[in-house]
C-alpha cells in the first residue's frame, strides 16, 4: 500500500465484510477480529 489513505480503505472494506456477508449489523460486532478499536 502505498499510502495512509489506501491503508485506510484496504481495512475499511476488510471490516464492513461481515456486515455486508449480513453476518452482523455493525462491523464491530463480528467475533473474529482482534483489533484496537481505538485506532479506527
């Protein structure tokens, strides 16, 4: 990625996966990520 913006996009459509899978109504939800909700 060449960008912080691109890095932004690459993971803003990795986590809205699950919603639009309709697996879960809010992203955030999804039981699989291990994330630092703090840095989005």
């Amino acid at each position: 990625m060449r960008n912080d913006l691109e890095v932004h996009e690459k993971a803003t459509y990795m986590l809205d996966n699950p919603r639009r899978a309709e697996l879960v109504d809010d992203p955030w939800d999804y039981p699989y990520w291990f994330y630092n909700r703090e840095a989005f």
